[in-house]
C-alpha cells in the first residue's frame, strides 16, 4: 500500500515548501522595510532643505526688476528680472 506513503511525501513537500516561501517572504518584508527607512531619511532630508528656501514678501519687488543679488554664491552674477506680460 504505497498511497499512504505517497500522501505523506506530497504533505511533507508542501510543509517544506510553505516553510521555504515563508522564510523568503520575511526576508522581502525586511527589504521592504528597509527602503521605507531610507525613504523616510531622505523625506526629513528633503524638508529640512525645503526649511531653507526663502521666500520674497511680495510680488511688487520681483516685478519691479530689482536686482537680484546671491546670498551666499560669489560666483553667481546679479541680473536684473524682466517682468512679463
């Protein structure tokens, strides 16, 4: 009587089986993870560079054509803002 036998082989093939996607399905979970880690570094990285950006108080002055004149860039060159219509 192999059938006993044969249903054991095919119980004990998917137990392993089960085990091998379950162990593989952790490891893609801590990949996971890990990247949204990252993302969430490089989220609070970016906000805090987004802090930095100073903006004008109000339309009059970049239409005005004021000069422009670098912060903190010696090498940029002040130009002055052509308004358009």
């Amino acid at each position: 009587m192999p059938w006993p036998w044969i249903f054991i082989g095919i119980a004990v093939g998917g137990l392993v089986m089960l085990v091998c996607f379950a162990v593989w399905l952790a490891h893609k979970a801590s990949d996971v993870f890990a990247e949204l880690r990252v993302l969430g570094e490089r989220a609070g990285q970016g906000a805090e560079l987004l802090s930095r950006i100073q903006v004008p108080d109000g339309r009059d002055s970049v239409l005005s054509g004021e000069l422009i004149l670098p912060d903190h860039d010696p090498d940029l060159v002040p130009r002055r803002r052509v308004p358009t219509t």
